[in-house]
C-alpha cells in the first residue's frame, strides 16, 4: 500500500504566486526543508492561500512529517470538501501514519476509508484514489472492514477508467490472495493490453515473490526487447545472482548496465558491483569477487548487506 499512497504527495503547480514560483523547482531537486521554510513564510502574510497550504502539506509529507501533514491536509479538507484530491491526500498521508505506528492505526482507519471513499465519490475519474481503496480494504483484517469483494469492486471501476489500471489491480488482488494463476493472467493481460514497462515490472515482481527466478528473467528479457532500458540489464543481473541462476548471462548484463550507465537508471552502480560480487561468490571465484565487493564499498561504505557479502568471499 505504502507505494500507491506515495502518489498523494505528487503535487500539482499552478500558483503564479512571486514567491511560490520556485517551488516546483525546490521539489524536482528534494530540497523539500528548504521549500517548507519557503512556503511557510509566504503563508505568514498569505495564511488562507490554499494552493500554498497543499504545497506545505506535500513538503511535509516528503519528510514524512506525518503528523505536521495531516494538519494541513484537513485544513484542505475543511475549508472545500466537495475537493476530490484533497481527501485523497488526507487519507494517504494518515495511512502513511498508520503504517508507521501498528499501535496507532486502528484507531485511523475509519478516516482512511472514509477520507478515500469520499474522494472517490466526488471523482468518478480519480484513478489513484481507487487503487488506494484496492490496496487498502485487501491489507484490512476483516474484522476492520477488509474485503475482497470491495477490492474487486473499485478494480472493476479501475478497469472502466482505464483497462491497463483494472487488470493491473485484479492481478495485485489475486496475488495477495494467494491466487496466483489468475494474478499472472491478470498481469499477462496488462502486458498485452498497455505494454509499459510498468506492466512487465509488476508480472517480474510476481514471478520473484513466487521464486520463479527462470520466468522473471524471461519477462525482463521481453521487456528488454520493447523498451531498450539499460536498467533491464541490472534486473536481469540481480535475479541471477540472487538465486544461483545463469550466472554467465547475469555477469554479462551486469557489465553492460556499468558500461552504459547513467544517473537515470535509478540503481547505483555499486549495487551492480555488488551483485557481480555475488556471481562470482557463486563460481567460487574469490579474487574477482573481491574486486567487486571493495568497489561496491568504496561506493557505497554504509551498506550492510556489501559488508556482510565480503565476509562471506573472504571465507571462501
């Protein structure tokens, strides 16, 4: 759920404000502190402007200042409830609270789902209210409301605003369910209906989480095929190393993804050191394992799971 609630925190500017001009910028950049001090001084002399307390809340939502979020979301809420994406900001930010703090969230959860609901009500077309409501009542006991049935509902929703979403948020719901034929059917029909990379990205998670390491290579592969991104290389790379499969297959993605790397490919290149560490830990090969672990170190020094890689080449 914490993914989709993320989405909550993704604003939208249209403020011809002076002095809110430069926050689109503060925010591409994660200065998020540095907008929050910006904002809150332009609502000392402006403190009705709601577009500058929405901006606020989302700057405090980055920092997962939950709490300090949750205050200005329900001023949002309070001052123009008929605004769809102003519940839905509500109630992602307390269920990014609720996930925070177990002992916390039960008591939230009535305004989680009633915040959602609401948003959904008031926008027939908000689509990322209604994979929050997929998520939500999926994660839910039910003796606090969880249902399968109202995940399915809002998916059906879901797919008649857009097919890709609604087959995607049957495949999450079958998953979940532990049901995982029609989970991967579901997937396989994203693929074949959008063809994005996200559509790939949810069928390869799936695989992994069922330990099928042979068919997540497989779809990353195909995926490779329609989008050309160097960060399938890495993908590739890390299933192998992580379950002892096509190792030769792995090194060789893996030395690609380091040869064409760039800042976009999301993943740092230590973590590709690291995972060619772990092939050749694998082969046994302790001199280039070596070699690869101390680069992802000196890349990286704060990460354990390099610290604890080098132990084990060192007992080799």
């Amino acid at each position: 759920m914490q993914k989709v609630l993320l989405f909550f925190l993704l604003p939208i500017f249209c403020s011809s404000q002076a002095n809110l001009d430069g926050i689109q910028s503060l925010f591409d950049q994660k200065q998020f502190k540095k907008a929050e001090t910006q904002i809150a001084g332009f609502l000392n002399s402006h403190p009705n402007h709601m577009k500058a307390i929405e901006l606020l809340g989302d700057a405090f939502g980055h920092q997962k200042k939950w709490d300090e979020a949750i205050v200005e979301y329900k001023k949002l809420v309070d001052t123009k409830p008929n605004t769809a994406n102003y519940h839905y900001k509500y109630g992602g930010v307390l269920g990014m609270k609720a996930l925070q703090n177990k002992f916390k969230a039960i008591g939230l959860i009535g305004s989680i789902k009633s915040a959602f609901t609401k948003a959904a009500e008031l926008d027939e077309n908000h689509i990322d209210t209604r994979w929050a409501l997929v998520e939500l009542y999926m994660q839910l006991p039910g003796i606090f409301g969880g249902s399968k049935t109202k995940s399915l509902k809002y998916a059906e929703q879901l797919e008649n605003l857009s097919i890709v979403d609604g087959y995607l948020a049957k495949g999450y719901v079958y998953e979940y369910d532990n049901e995982p034929e029609l989970a991967e059917t579901y997937y396989k029909m994203a693929i074949q209906e959008g063809g994005s990379l996200t559509c790939f990205n949810k069928l390869t998670n799936f695989y992994e989480n069922k330990k099928q390491p042979e068919k997540a290579i497989e779809n990353i592969e195909r995926a490779h095929k329609n989008h050309q991104r160097n960060a399938l290389h890495y993908q590739i790379g890390k299933v192998a190393a992580e379950y002892n499969i096509q190792l030769q297959k792995g090194e060789q993605c893996l030395l690609m993804y380091l040869k064409n790397y760039s800042a976009e490919d999301g993943v740092p290149k230590a973590w590709a050191h690291y995972r060619l560490a772990q092939i050749h830990t694998h082969q046994k090969n302790k001199k280039d394992a070596l070699k690869h672990i101390n680069l992802a170190i000196v890349q990286l020094p704060k990460i354990k799971p390099f610290k604890a890689q080098k132990s084990k080449i060192l007992n080799l």
